[in-house]
C-alpha cells in the first residue's frame, strides 16, 4: 500500500482518475490555476480496487483557511482538524484562500506537490525582487547617462569652443603680420614714388635749359658753360640708370600659410582610450620585520602589494620632525630600503610612505612609529647648564668604512684608522648629529715624521682626497700639540652651536668656530704616518659645564 511505502503521508498527486481538478492558489494578489497532472502512477498498489467515486468521492475541500506546506519543514498533525480522512497541513509558508485535498478510496490522504510549488514559486519571488532591483538600477542607469551625456557634451563643446578661440587668435595675429607687410609694401612703393617724382622733375628742368642754351646765339656764352652742361646731363643720366627704374617692392606677398598640420591635426582629432580605473600605483607596504634603528639612524623597507597589477615608478619617504611636527620628504627613489641618519636621540619618528607613476601618486602607507636609541644619558650638575639641555645622551659609534676614502684602512671593529697613502685621506663617523650636545675623543696610536692630521666634524659630501677643512663642508683643527700617546676631544654643542677641541683634557684656546648648523658627522683627516683610535659613549667634561653655568 501507499502507508507501507510512506511511513508519512506522501507529497505526491494520487493517480486516480480525478487529478485533473485543479488547484486554485492566491499568491500576492495573482490568481495562479496550476492543473495537476499524475506523476506517480505506479505508487499506489491498490489501483486494481479503486473505484470511480463521482464528485463526492473527488475532492475533499477545506472551508477553513489554512497555508501551503513550504520545505523542508515538516507538517504538524492536528487531531482535532481531519475531514473525510484528510489531514491539515499546517507548516510555514504563504496564506492561500484554499486548497483541494485529493483522497484516494483506500483511505489514505494524497497531496499534490503544494511544497514543491510553494518553494519553486519563494525561488521566483526572490528572481522576480532580484529582478526589480535590476530594473531600479538600470532606470537609475539611464538617468545617469543623460547627466553624464549632458556633462560631456558641455565639455567637448568648451574644448571645441577652446581651440576656435585658439584658432581664431592666430589667425588675428596672421592678419596682423598680413597687414604690416602691406604697410611695408606701400611705404616702400610711396617713397620711391615719391624720389623718382623729384629726379624727373629735376632732369626735365635740366632739359628745358639746355635746350634753351641752344637756341641762344652767343658762341662765346655758350662755349663758356658747355662743357659744365655735358657734364651734368652725362651726371643726371648715370643717376637714372643706376636702378632707379626698377621698382623697389614687388606686388606679390611673399608669405604662404601652412595650414597642413594643423589640418592633420584636425583629422585626427578623436577621443582617446578612456583611463583605467585604478592607473596609480598600490598603496606600499611597509615591512614591519625588516624595519629598525640603531643609534640616531633608522632603516625602513617596503614593498608593493603582492596583487598589485599597476607598476611604481618610484617611492617617496616621508618623515616627521620627531616632534609631531609635519612630515618632510627624505628620499625620493626606486629602492625599496632607506636608511634615514642623523636623528634625534631618543625621539619618536613618525614615516610613511607612498608609490608614484606617470598618472600619480598612491595614498598614503600606514604610519610606521619609530624610537631612536637613548644609549646613554646623564644629568647635568648645573642649572644655567640644563638650559642648554637637561640630559646629554651619549652615542656610541664607529667609523664608517662605506663613505670613507679607498685608501683608508680601518681595524678594530672601524674604531682604529691609518691611511695607505702620503696623501691626506678623510673619514667621516657613522653618526651623524643634528642637535644635542656630543663629546668623543680620538687617541694617537703612531705618529711619524711629523704629519698633519686633522680632526673635527663634516658633512656628508665633503670631498674625501684632501686634509680636513680644506673645503667648506668640514671644520678641523691641525696645527701643534699633538704626539704619540696624546687624546684629542672634539665636543660638538648643536645646542649653542658651537664646536671646542680639546688636547688632553685641556681646552685649546675659546672656541674654535660658531654658527655651525646642520647634519655633521666626526671625521678625520690623516695619511699613512698616523694611526688614531676613536672613543666615544664619552660625557661632556666638566670644566665644559662649569663654564657654561658661569657663561
């Protein structure tokens, strides 16, 4: 039987001969007719014992209003509403007026697919909503056209009306060269009009004279002025005939328009491929583990995103002032690494960068906060001097063998240097200092023959084949006092900006330059008869401090 093959009631039409009732639902206002059709024939096996049961035995239709079982939820039984051995279907779904109920003579409810229906028709109903929120887009889309239209026909027309104007500005210039040619030309003509009408004028009267002379008959007289005669007539005729007759200016304007170009340029006047939508570069990423500082200096490193389809042509660094100041940029390259000296000790940096192309520049990378080392400190013993800076951080650094001259030779983790050459060669620290008040001393390990090493601060660029202080990028002190074994102190006061040498802990004159502002690195300038050990970490002296309190 059905039961034994369904252990619930099945969601299947009945194949018995009155399926062709239809099934009337109210869905949202439309009146849908849906004529069920058998579609499980072989299901039932008690089709040898039914029956025709005429009308009555038909249909089995509720009065009550009841819902359309939606899946996959299962229906609830209600004992106490079963008409004609019909069970009600009461699961979620939408409202419908009524439903026929087919019924089988072996007593078992059939159903038509009502689930099947109610959720083919919640899939329509979502495409039917899909579909009107397309249908708002699109309409939206059109208005969007006709503004966009409007837009760019207003401003092809301005770039139109921008090159008539263009145009017609050098055709009024055109006229005007035009116009000043003619001006030329009838001066040119009017003048010699007007020479030509005077020597005519002069030779007619020349003429009538002569003929005059003739006709007297003095020959005596006219022996006297003949030969004075002969001569202006052979003089006046050689004026005639020295390109007097010959017209100056001719009529035919020499100028020609070359209008091709520009007409070339009119034919292919056309609208260009439109922009891609993302022409700049990503926003670069800032790699965080290869990101460091070491004493005053700080290394950054970035990289692209690895989806990005659109190539940087270059980067820009940017830094603050270690203030919360506003960023300033550092370094404008292709590398992907910077390294950034020069920097306040213990001062927090903040960096971003961003990536560039020919269309233009990314937004911005994520701030990246950077401390610069403190190494070192001390509090100073005297009031006056804490205005100058309460602490004084001390840097501990080495010689740079990166910047310094081929002919250096370094030892001793860069803290000793000597030279290969006779000549004087320079090296520079490789800290550089910006502010603050910093004190190192240099020891002498050989000196030889009497050599002039220098000793004092740089920067950057100075030139590395000369002794120190022979251009205007170092300051040095040279001259006397110095032998094997002696220490000299270089104390730099970008505080007061100052600069004082020391020679064995003891002050060599006042000081030795002022008003020196800017990035300097220690540096050294020496040859192959002297070798120096560099000492730094090292507090400002005492009797510095004693004296700035008193100053």
């Amino acid at each position: 039987t059905c039961q034994s093959q369904f252990p619930l009631p099945p969601l299947l039409p009945c194949p018995h001969n009155f399926l062709s009732h239809p099934l009337s639902v109210t869905l949202r206002g439309y009146q849908l007719v849906k004529q069920l059709t058998p579609v499980a024939r072989n299901i039932c096996s008690l089709r040898e014992k039914r029956a025709p049961l005429g009308a009555q035995g038909r249909t089995a239709c509720l009065g009550t209003r009841t819902q359309l079982p939606t899946l996959p939820q299962r229906p609830r039984q209600e004992d106490s509403e079963q008409t004609n051995g019909s069970r009600v279907w009461e699961p979620h779904g939408f409202e419908v007026a009524h439903i026929a109920l087919c019924t089988c003579s072996s007593g078992f409810p059939s159903f038509s697919p009502q689930s099947q229906l109610s959720q083919a028709l919640n899939g329509l109903s979502d495409r039917a909503k899909e579909a009107k929120e397309f249908l708002v887009q699109l309409r939206s889309m059109v208005q969007q056209i006709q503004e966009n239209s409007v837009e760019f026909e207003a401003c092809l027309v301005a770039q139109c009306d921008a090159l008539i104007d263009a145009l017609n500005r050098r055709k009024a210039q055109l006229l005007a060269r035009v116009n000043k040619e003619h001006e030329h030309k009838l001066k040119v003509v009017r003048d010699q009009i007007s020479h030509c009408t005077v020597k005519l004028r002069q030779t007619t009267g020349l003429m009538e004279y002569c003929l005059e002379v003739i006709k007297e008959n003095d020959p005596s007289g006219f022996l006297q002025i003949s030969d004075a005669l002969i001569r202006r007539v052979h003089l006046t005729e050689d004026q005639w005939g020295k390109g007097t007759l010959t017209p100056r200016m001719t009529t035919d304007f020499d100028l020609s328009l070359d209008n091709s170009p520009l007409l070339q340029s009119i034919h292919q006047l056309d609208f260009v491929q439109v922009k891609a939508s993302s022409p700049v570069p990503a926003t670069p990423i800032l790699q965080l583990e290869e990101c460091c500082t070491h004493n005053n200096s700080a290394t950054l490193s970035w990289k692209q995103p690895p989806l990005s389809t659109v190539a940087a042509e270059g980067y820009i660094l940017e830094l603050d002032d270690g203030s919360g100041g506003q960023f300033r940029e550092v370094y404008v390259g292709k590398e992907t690494m910077c390294t950034v000296d020069g920097l306040h000790f213990n001062s927090t940096y903040n960096a971003r960068v961003k990536a560039f192309n020919k269309t233009g520049v990314s937004p911005y990378s994520k701030t990246l906060v950077l401390q610069t080392s403190e190494g070192c400190n001390f509090e100073t013993q005297s009031a006056s001097y804490s205005q100058l800076g309460k602490y004084t951080y001390l840097a501990w650094f080495a010689f740079d063998p990166g910047s310094a001259h081929s002919d250096i030779i370094l030892s001793n983790d860069n803290l000793t240097v000597t030279c290969s050459s006779y000549d004087d060669r320079v090296v520079l620290g490789k800290t550089g200092f910006s502010k603050g008040v910093h004190y190192w001393e240099l020891t002498i390990d050989r000196y030889d023959n009497h050599p002039d090493p220098a000793f004092g601060v740089a920067r950057i660029d100075v030139m590395k084949d000369v002794m120190l202080g022979k251009d205007d990028k170092a300051w040095a002190i040279t001259e006397g006092g110095i032998t094997k074994g002696a220490t000299i102190g270089v104390l730099l006061d970008l505080n007061r900006k100052t600069l004082t040498f020391f020679i064995n802990n003891e002050q060599q004159g006042p000081i030795a330059f002022e008003n020196v502002e800017g990035l300097f690195f220690p540096a050294v300038s020496l040859n192959r008869n002297v070798q120096v050990t560099l000492h730094t970490g090292l507090p400002v002296p005492d009797f510095y401090s004693s004296r700035a309190s008193i100053a």
